[in-house]
C-alpha cells in the first residue's frame, strides 16, 4: 500500500461531506468523547476558510 500523509477532499460529495461531520457531531455528543467535536469543528474550520465563507454559511451550502 502507498503511503500518504493528507487526504483530498476534491472527491468527496456535498452530502458525504455533510454526513461526516454531522456523524462526528452526534456521536461526539452522544458518547461525550470530546475528540470528535474538536474534530468536526476543526474540520469545518479548515474548509469554511478555504470556500471564504463563514462556517454557519459553510453548513449551509452543504445543506443544499
């Protein structure tokens, strides 16, 4: 197997996108595993600010 460090997210659809990060909110909610909030607001983070927008805007478009 090839190695690799980053993953890219070029492939991924708008509403898998939207399903990960609501599967990592629920479940970080649900078992009080802090790690998988952290990680879904890092990862909204990181790709509201490479679309230029807001977060809650981010969400948003992903919705549609």
């Amino acid at each position: 197997m090839e190695e690799f460090s980053t993953i890219s997210v070029e492939e991924i659809s708008k509403h898998d996108m939207l399903l990960i990060i609501k599967a990592l909110e629920y479940t970080g909610e649900h078992t009080n595993i802090p790690s998988f909030i952290e990680l879904r607001n890092t990862m909204v983070k990181q790709l509201s600010a490479l679309a230029e927008t807001t977060e809650k805007e981010f969400i948003e478009f992903l919705q549609k």
